[in-house]
C-alpha cells in the first residue's frame, strides 16, 4: 500500500508512513526536545486528537504537551475520568460531581444516587483510599480506549452509572453514535480527547476541600509544580451557592437547560436569573449603606468581560434607592505619562502594571475629597501619553460615595494610603456554576472569553480570531493582577446568568466559523464550536426578555446604560 506524507510542524520535517499509522508510532520516529515532558495529544490539521487516532491521508501534525493549553485539557479530562472510575468502583452508591474550578484545581464532591442534590462529605480516610487506588492504576500504565456505541447503549451506560444529567444530554443531542472512553473496563463520556495511558498522569494531588475534595494538576507554567494547597473562602461561598441555587431550581446543567428553552420557557429562565441579579446589587448596595458612615469608596474589580462596568453602574443605581449619591472616578485618568509607564521582562511598557498609574496623585486625591476638599481631576490622552490635570473639579457631600472600577482596584497597594475602614471592596466575575454533565463542569474562562468575542466584534471592530490570539496574554494578565487579590473583596459578585450559554451562542457561533483553518486560531475554534453543539440557541424573540440593565446588554447592545 502507497505510503502518505505527514509534515510536523514541531521540527519541520517530513515523514513518510504506512496508512492507519497512529500518533503514537508516528511519534516514536520523531526526533524533537519535548523538555522531558511527555506529548500527550496532537494537531492532525488543526484539529486535537488522541495519540491512538490513525492517519490515513496526507496530513501536518503538531504534537502537544502540557505546556499547550490543550494539552493541560487532555491531561485533566483523563485525571477526572480516573478519579471517576475510582469512586465509582469504592462508592456505587454515590456519583461523582466535579463541580466547578478553583484557582489551585477542580472541586468535585459525591452526591448520593437516590438524590443527587444531597452532598455527601468526604472523610480522610474514604480520600485516603481514592488516592492510593488511582496511584496504583497510573502505576499499571492501563491505555484509554475509545469506541463508538449507539445513543441508546450509551445513555443507558450512563444511568447504571447515576449519571442521568449526562444521559439526558447525549439523549437531546440526536446523533446515532456516540464516542465513549474506557478505563479497565470502565466507560465513560468526554469533551475531547484524552492521554494515551494512566501512566501519563504522573503528577497531581487530591485534598479535602469543603464537602469534597480538590483534585489538583501541575501549574500551567514552568517548573509546572503542583499549585500551594489554598482554601478561598469567599470563591468558595459564591461557586457553592450559585451551584445550590442551580440545584433549587432544577438547573445546574445543560440538559435542562435546553430542555426549558425547547419547551418555551426561555424568556421565564431570563426573568428568574435577572431576578436572582437585582436581588445580589440591592443585598451590596445594603452593605455599603449599612458602613456608610464610614465608607467613602467603593472600589470594583474583576476580570476581562465580568461585566464589571455593567456591575458598578447597577450598584449605584441601587444605593440611589437607598439615598445615597455614587461619584465615579475613572481610575484610567490616573495613568502615568507614557514614557514613565514600567517595562516588562521584555523591555515592552507594561501597561497592566498598578505602577503605570500615578499612585501618589490617587492618593491624595481620594483622601482630600473625602476631607470634603475639592480637587480638579486628571484626564489622560491615549493618543500623545499625557497626563493633565484639566478634568472637571469635583466635592464630596454628605451622602456621596465615590466609586471606582479597575484590574488593581483590589490590590492593597492602589489604595495604600487610604484607611481600610473607609472601602468597600467588590470582586465580580462571571463564575460559571452551570455543569455539563455531572463530571464536566464548563470552564469560567471559556465563558468570559464567549462574552469578550460577541462584544470585541459588535462594539471594538475584533473578529474572533482576533480575541482568540489575544486572549493567553489576557489571562497571563489576569493571574498577575486581578486573581492573587480577589480574596480581599469585602462581597464577590457572580454577574453569570443562567440563559447567558444559549444566548451567546446566537452571536458566537457564525464568528468562530468564520476562522480559517489555516488560522492558529482555528483549534480553539473548533474546540468551542464542539462545545456550543450542546447548547440550545436562545432566538432573537426570546432575547427581547433580556433588561436593557442586563449585564448580558454589555456584551450584545441595547443597554441603557452608556460604555
């Protein structure tokens, strides 16, 4: 049989191979530094594969590691699926719910079968056991295998395994076939591909964390250590109670979530999510009120498409119900002029930085207006790099309260000048507590970076291959700035909506398939699109029900408030 020609980017060399040679064989042929780390995946012309999928026509491969996002994904698809066949084997009475991500790894706990709303602690001992049992299968280096079965053989898998979320989706999802995964005899379903042997996983850690347990992978940044163990008290409140609203309800996953919209109750599922929004920004605006004797700035940060605007105008709204009359001071005024700005490690202005803002001046602006001084604020020109004090002059009265929002602006040192007791500090993020399935949680990055690419399109001139490109240096941003301080909020608000998924889906999905398969943009593309499949779109009629004080406007249009 007539050998194929396969092109790997990672050393540009050709290979010539029999047809259904897989990744794996390939690999042993290639001569390339990994940095001692193992390949765990590959790029078969831009679309992610195992490393036993077979090639059988010409094709350009680019094989992953843990230093690639998608390998970190791989790697952490497989790790949940071998902790999920060890619960499953120790505990059949219960089901694994990997419920959301933390910054220092994912948090799973176990539900009773009979009810699935009903967590069930873990002791040290039952984590004891879980832990040496997935220590001995990495040590047997047992493969992965994928298969096809029916839809019917599958759900009906699923549910002698408690998993009817998971059972329910595949069910709505219309197709014939459906890839499942096995372990040692044990199948499951996933998002993707996974490593190519239990042997691979030979880095991670599994602690008790609240009800259940943090399953920790290495940092996605060299060395690559596993994460310090932290416990994020307030992270963890608002994951737990959004996730327990979701189970209130009756829709902590995706299936029931399509199954509502299906059913014509899309513009119900807005009202009752807008409805759980007003009540958080009036319970803040409460707190504020409550210290306002002695609280004379609100500061508000969060990451990139939180909808931290969105979330600061419809606070104030709420403290002007409760008398109170919110200042805003636009904290971009206080930059430094341009040729001031840091440098990064790379000799590039760094404009991220808390010391590309003119600290000093802040400082002593805030704490002169709130000795009832008047100051003349600054404005900064983005076009020359200039700094002026040219602003409009303003005066705090007896009921104002002077708000600002920004990356740092929960970092100690913005403020470090200004008595603690005279802040109020709110940390808003969209913290995706929607599930896929019971052991799929959707990633909050995922979700803001939808939310970013309908905006960054209809509002910046960005396609979504731009905010794709973009978005690693976004994040790199993120754990520098905004993720070390979110602790020190006072309240942290979740501005997720429940209907947001369907919704961006309406706007995301005809963007991303306007990427080019030659784009390096082009996986990620195809990873998301694979993900929205199992969304139900929520139409344009339905979207009428959407406030025009939604957060959710920020992204798509018709907000009443200006941006």
């Amino acid at each position: 049989m007539e050998k194929i020609r396969i092109y790997c980017t990672n050393n540009k060399q050709y290979y010539e191979v029999e047809p259904r040679t897989t990744l794996k064989q390939l690999l042993e042929t290639v001569e390339f530094d990994w940095e001692g780390m193992d390949v765990l995946a590959a790029y078969v012309n831009h679309d992610l594969k195992e490393l036993g999928f077979e090639l059988l026509f010409a094709s350009t491969v680019h094989f992953v590691t843990y230093r690639d996002p998608d390998g970190r994904r791989c790697y952490n698809r497989s790790l949940n699926f071998l902790c999920q066949k060890v619960i499953g084997e120790l505990f059949p009475d219960r089901v694994l719910c990997m419920d959301y991500h933390l910054p220092n790894g994912q948090y799973g706990e176990l539900r009773t079968r009979a009810d699935f709303s009903r967590t069930v602690p873990m002791t040290e001992e039952e984590l004891g056991a879980v832990k040496k049992k997935m220590w001995e299968l990495v040590k047997k280096d047992l493969p992965f295998i994928k298969t096809k079965r029916t839809n019917s053989t599958a759900s009906a898998l699923f549910r002698s395994h408690g998993q009817e979320f998971k059972a329910k989706l595949v069910e709505s999802m219309g197709e014939y076939f459906v890839t499942l995964y096995y372990l040692d005899g044990y199948g499951d379903y996933f998002y993707g591909p996974l490593v190519y042997s239990t042997g691979q996983l030979d880095r991670w850690s599994i602690k008790l964390y609240s009800d259940g347990f943090c399953l920790q992978s290495p940092e996605p940044r060299p060395p690559y250590d596993l994460p310090p163990q932290l416990y994020q008290k307030k992270l963890a409140e608002i994951f737990e109670e959004y996730s327990n609203w979701c189970n209130v309800i009756g829709a902590r996953d995706i299936a029931t979530v399509n199954e509502a919209i299906s059913s014509g109750k899309g513009a119900l599922g807005i009202s009752l999510a807008e409805a759980l929004h007003e009540r958080k920004y009036a319970l803040i605006a409460d707190k504020i009120k409550e210290r306002s004797r002695d609280v004379k700035l609100v500061l508000i940060s969060g990451p990139s498409s939180s909808g931290k605007t969105t979330t600061s105008k419809r606070i104030a709204l709420q403290m002007k119900v409760l008398g109170l009359n919110p200042v805003v001071v636009a904290m971009d005024n206080y930059f430094v002029d341009r040729h001031l700005t840091p440098k990064d490690e790379n000799g590039e202005y760094d404009f991220e930085s808390v010391y590309a803002l003119n600290l000093d001046m802040l400082n002593d602006h805030l704490n002169k207006l709130m000795r009832g001084e008047e100051v003349t604020l600054p404005t900064f020109n983005f076009t020359n790099g200039q700094s002026t004090l040219n602003g409009p002059a303003i005066k705090m009265g007896k009921d104002d309260v002077l708000i600002m929002e920004g990356i740092h602006a929960l970092n100690p040192v913005l403020t470090d000048k200004i008595d603690d007791e005279r802040k109020f500090k709110v940390y808003a993020s969209a913290l995706t507590s929607l599930s896929i399935d019971e052991n799929n949680y959707i990633s909050t990055t995922d979700n803001r970076m939808l939310r970013r690419m309908v905006r960054d399109n209809y509002f910046r001139g960005y396609t979504a291959e731009d905010t794709i490109n973009r978005w690693p240096s976004v994040i790199a941003g993120e754990r520098k700035n905004i993720f070390p301080y979110q602790e020190n909020a006072d309240i942290m608000f979740n501005s997720f909506l429940l209907y947001e998924l369907p919704m961006l889906k309406y706007y995301v999905e005809p963007l991303l398939r306007r990427i080019p398969p030659m784009s390096k943009a082009y996986a990620e593309s195809l990873r998301l699109i694979n993900f929205l499949s199992r969304i139900i779109s929520l139409g344009p009629e339905e979207q009428k029900a959407i406030p025009p004080t939604s957060v959710m406007r920020e992204f798509i249009g018709g907000s009443v408030f200006k941006y």
